[in-house]
C-alpha cells in the first residue's frame, strides 16, 4: 500500500507537471501572437470604426462565412492559437496575420455589417463642419469626384468601400452634372463617405468624409452623437462668406437682389465654432486652454460670386508686393490674402480663436459648384475643393498622399 501510494503520487505530480508546462506553453503562445498583433495593428494605425454609428472598437464581430455564426472575440485563444473551429465544423483564422479581415464582420454595437476595409486598416477620418446652407454637401460630392478622377493619374486607386455610398455619390454627381444643386443634409447623425486609396508597396488607406447637418450646430446636444469627434485626422471648417457682418453690410444692394439664390448661412460662423469646441471640451477631454492637435483648413465658400475672386486676388497681390511679413504664420501670400479679407469681413473672432486654439490653421478660397445657381441646366464643377482636403492628408500622412496635388 505504501509503495503503491508513492508510485501513484509520483506519477500524479509527474503528470500534473507536464500538463501545467503544456498549459503554459499553449498560454504564452496565444498570449505572445495576441500581444504582437495588438502591437502591430497599433504601430500602423488598423483599427475598426462603424461608418454607421462611427463607434471606434477594438474588434468587430466575425460572421462564420458558412453559418452565419458570431464569434465576438475571434483572437488567438485556449480555443486555438492561429485558428477556430466553429460549431458547423467551419476554421475559422484568429488572427490578422492570416487574413482575419477577409470574414464577413458587424459592428459589435449596431450590428451594421462592415466591408473589410473597415475593420483592419488605416484610417482617415475628415469632417466637414459649417451652419446650414454653407454648401457642405456641393463641397463633399465635388470633393470625392476630383479625387476619384486624380487618384488613378498618381498611381493610386480609388473607390468607394460600400455600395450604398456608391450610389448616394452617383446620384449626387448626376445632380451636379445636369446643373441641379444637391439637397441639404438632413440627417443628424452623418453616414461617412467612405473611399478606399491603395498604392502599390504601401497599406491601403480608408478615408471618412462626414457631412453633418448644419442644424446640429443649433441643437449642440445632438453633436454629442458625433463620436468620430473623438479620433479626428483633420477638419475642414467652412465659412459662407455672404453671411460676414461687414460683407453684408458692403454688398448690401447686391445681396438684395440675389438673397434667394446665394442662401447665406443665417448661423454665425463663430457660433458654430464655439458649439464645436464646447462639445469638445465637454465630451472628448479637451481641456479649456488646450489646443487641436490636428490640422483645421478653413475654406471660405462661394466665392464665385459677386467678384470675391477677383478681390482675393487683388489682395493676394498686395502681400507680394509689401515686404515679407515675418508674423505670417507660415501662410503663403494666397493664405494671407484670404485671411485679411476675412478679417476685413467681420470674421476676426472666428480668425483668432482659430489661431488660439489650434495648431496648425491653413484658408482655402473655394466654389464647391463653380458657378451661381440658376434656372439653367449647365453642369455644375467645383473648383478649389480638392487642395484643402489633400493639405490635411498630407499634413497626418505625407509618405501617402505626397504628390497627390490636383
């Protein structure tokens, strides 16, 4: 009996050890290929967002491509290292690094189903903000045309990840093209526009162009819903010139006659900046003197009417012929004549506090459909839409969108 117990002890702790170094072995390894995923997915910025209720996660939902099972947490596990098994007998690949991405996937909050591009890539997410009626959408559609025609001339392909936002744009671009003006934005809670970039040797890139409703701004509650706001890569700030104090005040007789048709924007600008820092301040941590970190291109629209052109011109041409301005803050002279026009046009506050709070602010001169509206049917072409959206690209990704210029 007593040698039988000692056997049986022996053997019991014998095996009791391997297993446990089995055990652990199995622990580091899927702990280690976890970690070193986590690691890399980090390092070149892949991460999931849900164009629909713009909820940032650390991993989606895969969908079993054979029944449609969900496996919330298909990562490298005790139920498998590089693969699970499910229940239909289907394997399923746990990682990245054996092409995870390519299963069908849902957001884990909304369950919208999302395109691979969405959950592991890299990501820049761009709105642009403005009160109503500053032109947003005419300025979203013109810019993801001139980008769908440039990108292909740089090398880079271009399209657009999900179907429905293809033919939400294709509907718009036949609006703009038969010279009919796009409707405005209704919608509170903005769905993204959504393009996939890929250049050859380097990861694809996936772009956000939100559209919120110039309402929100007057309703600041509901920008609360805005969670892309959390994980900005830039913004674009648009100003309906037409709605400045003192442009009004200059181009009174004019603006009597063609009110119906330029709209101006009946929110001041400086309004809608100030219900955006708040938000940010109060829902995303950005404390009361701290500044944006992320490039704010300030876009003055319309501005082919009423000559705004031809004065921007004028003062761009008076910088270049003054001596060099050392205050310029490193703008070029087509910068700091859009800047003092704006100054000039009882937008100062918005000016300074843009400069206060953030840190780099560049002004673009923009028309989104080129021309005044009117009862013809000549197409509409935006001009001076793309270069905004490009500087705050190349500001977050140079190595990418480097020499994407229109």
């Amino acid at each position: 009996m007593v040698f039988g117990t000692l056997l049986f002890l022996a053997a019991s702790v014998l095996h009791i050890s391997l297993l446990l170094i089995v055990l652990l072995l199995v622990y580091l390894a899927f702990s280690l290929l976890y970690l070193v995923e986590r690691a890399y997915l980090a390092v070149r910025g892949f991460f999931t967002v849900c164009p629909a209720c713009h909820e940032k996660v650390p991993l989606p939902e895969y969908l079993c491509p054979k029944c449609g099972a969900v496996h919330s947490r298909l990562i490298p596990s005790s139920y498998g290292i590089l693969s699970r098994t499910c229940q239909c007998g289907c394997r399923l690949p746990a990682t990245f690094f054996l092409g995870r991405a390519g299963l069908p996937s849902r957001c884990p909050g909304c369950h919208h189903l999302l395109a691979a591009g969405h959950t592991e890539s890299r990501k820049h997410f761009v709105p642009i903000y403005g009160g109503p009626a500053v032109g947003k959408t005419a300025f979203l559609c013109s810019a993801a045309s001139q980008l769908l025609e440039v990108a292909p001339q740089r090398g880079v392909t271009c399209g657009f990840l999900e179907e429905q936002t293809a033919r939400t744009f294709s509907r718009l671009h036949d609006d703009l093209a038969r010279g009919r003006a796009p409707d405005k934005t209704h919608d509170s809670v903005p769905k993204a526009f959504n393009l996939e970039l890929q250049r050859a040797g380097q990861a694809p890139r996936v772009l956000y162009l939100y559209d919120p409703s110039g309402e929100v701004f007057d309703r600041s509650e509901e920008m609360v819903l805005h969670k892309f706001q959390g994980y900005l890569t830039g913004l674009l700030f648009l100003v309906d010139p037409f709605s400045l104090s003192e442009l009004r005040r200059e181009r009174a007789g004019e603006l009597a006659s063609l009110e119906a048709t330029l709209a101006p924007s009946r929110l001041p600008v400086e309004d809608a900046l100030a219900r955006f820092l708040l938000n940010m301040e109060e829902r995303f941590g950005l404390a009361k003197t701290a500044k944006i970190r992320v490039p704010v291109a300030v876009v003055v629209s319309k501005m082919d009417a009423l000559g705004l052109e031809e004065k921007h011109r004028a003062a761009t041409e008076e910088i270049r012929t003054k001596e060099r301005d050392h205050s310029n803050h490193g703008l070029s002279a087509d910068e700091q004549g859009l800047r003092q026009l704006l100054l000039r046009w009882g937008a100062g506050d918005l000016v300074h506090t843009l400069e206060a709070r953030c840190d780099r602010v560049r002004y673009f001169g923009c028309s989104s459909l080129g021309r005044t509206p009117d009862s013809s049917a000549r197409p509409f072409a935006g001009r001076g839409v793309l270069e905004p959206l490009l500087w705050v690209l190349r500001s977050q990704d140079q190595g990418f969108f480097q020499g994407m210029a229109s």
